[in-house]
C-alpha cells in the first residue's frame, strides 16, 4: 500500500479575529515539531485574517487553508475571492464544498467540482468536503449520496493531478454534533470513495488522502486515524485551539 503522508486540517470558520489567529498560527508553528516530517498540519482561518495567518507561518511547516474559494479569475463577484488572491498571500489549500457551504450558500455538484478544479489549476491543494445528511443515512442513501458527491469531482480531475487532491468525508450529523461517526462507520465510506478512484485512476487511488471530519477531537482521532484508509481528519471545533489540533495531529503518528 503506498505511504500517504497523514493531514489534519483545522477549520476555524467564522471564529477567531487577527489577533487570536496570529496567537494560535503561532502556537502551531512553535509546537509542531514532534509532527514535522511526519504529518501535515493546516489551518483555515477567516478570510480576513489569511494575510496575518500566513505572515506568522511563513517558513514553517504550518500551511495556511482558505475555506472557500471562487472559480473564476476576477470578475464582478461580489464577496468572493479567487485562487490567485489567495495564492498571492501564501496560502496552499483551499476547502472546497464544506456542507455548511452547501446547505447555506448554495454550493452544490455543479459548483464544487469548478471550486476543486480552479484550485488545481492555480496550484492551491483542493480539500474536497462529501457527506450525507442524518436523513440520508437514516435512508440508507449514505453511498448513494456520497458517491454522487465524489464522481462529480472526479469527474472534473485528470489523472496526472488526482494525487493533489484531498477528499474529506464529513457526515453532517457528526459536524459540531459531538457525536462522530465510528471508525467502522467512517472507513466503510472511506473504503467506497477508495474504490471509486481506483475506477477512474487505478493505483493512484493510493496516494490520494482521505480525510474524515466531524466531532474528532484529541481523545477519538487515534482510533479514527487507525482504519486503513483514513488518512486525516478536518477538524471544526477542537482545531481553535492549536495545542488541541495538535494532539490530534498525534493521533497520525501511528500511520506515519
Ligand atoms: C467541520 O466543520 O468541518 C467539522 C468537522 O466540525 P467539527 O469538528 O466541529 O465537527
């Protein structure tokens, strides 16, 4: 099985001004050295403390997500902000389809997939959310509705850049819940989208990371980083804190 560099991504989406976010990139930076070289550790912070979020980590191993990002180039896009502002601060990733996205502001399967692909083609390292609602599970429309999320996607992505694309499975009913998915419940998703980029790609289905999210936190992300093809967790409100999303960071190490 290839080596895939465990990720954990912080998502501080509408918390924390310049101030604390400086605070907190900072404590990253200082206390990620344990992890160095052997887990990937980002943040998302709002959009209007990128410019100080990347300032403060500079030079460090800490990379710096956006949580959103628009398509096109400029434009009369009131609001939005595109894969070139972003990369002109310094920031590499970009969340992509978050489900607070598609339930509140509209993101869906058209939308998304041109969010992943502007991200890919300016160089940034999309992170593509996919998750089912507590209805749909209860529907037992889980792979249904995943699956539907993930090849629209896929569909969108060539085989020489799939290896930068990270998908996170985030079920909303474990997103700021507290309940998160178990780990059988979280690889038996992982495991589905594992298959359907084996479809399109074939072995590169094995460098591409998987992240889970939803209610991780520093005392469940081991057992959850355990399963064979969770490669990460995106992480909401246990990431507000840096020592926080750092011990969860941890919980990688086993894979590393
Ligand atoms: C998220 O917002 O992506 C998330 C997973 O939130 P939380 O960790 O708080 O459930």
């Amino acid at each position: 099985m290839a080596k895939r560099v465990p990720f954990v991504c912080g998502n501080w989406k509408m918390h924390h001004g310049v101030e604390a976010t400086r605070k907190q990139v900072r404590a990253l930076v200082e206390g990620i050295g344990r992890l160095q070289g052997k887990v990937e550790v980002a943040v998302a912070p709002v959009a209007t403390t990128l410019f100080a979020a990347c300032e403060v980590a500079r030079g460090s191993p800490v990379k710096i997500a956006a949580q959103n990002v628009h398509w096109a180039e400029k434009g009369a896009f009131t609001g939005e902000w595109s894969v070139a502002h972003l990369v002109e601060l310094g920031v590499t990733h970009a969340i992509c389809g978050h489900s607070e996205r598609r339930a509140l502001f509209g993101d869906d399967d058209t939308t998304v997939p041109k969010r992943v692909r502007a991200a890919l083609d300016g160089g940034l390292v999309p992170i593509a959310c996919v998750g089912e609602s507590l209805k749909e599970r209860e529907e037992s429309r889980t792979a249904q509705v995943v699956g539907r999320q993930t090849e629209a996607i896929l569909e969108i992505v060539k085989p020489d850049e799939v290896e930068r694309l990270v998908l996170a499975y985030e079920p909303v009913w474990a997103i700021g819940t507290g309940k998160n998915a178990t780990p059988t419940q979280a690889q038996e998703v992982h495991a589905q989208i594992r298959a359907l980029l084996a479809k399109r790609f074939g072995a590169k289905a094995e460098l591409v990371r998987l992240q889970y999210g939803g209610s991780v936190k520093p005392d469940n992300a081991a057992e959850l980083l355990r399963e064979p093809d969770v490669d990460g967790a995106l992480v909401g409100g246990a990431s507000l804190e840096a020592p926080s999303l750092l011990a969860i960071g941890e919980g990688g190490m086993q894979r590393a």
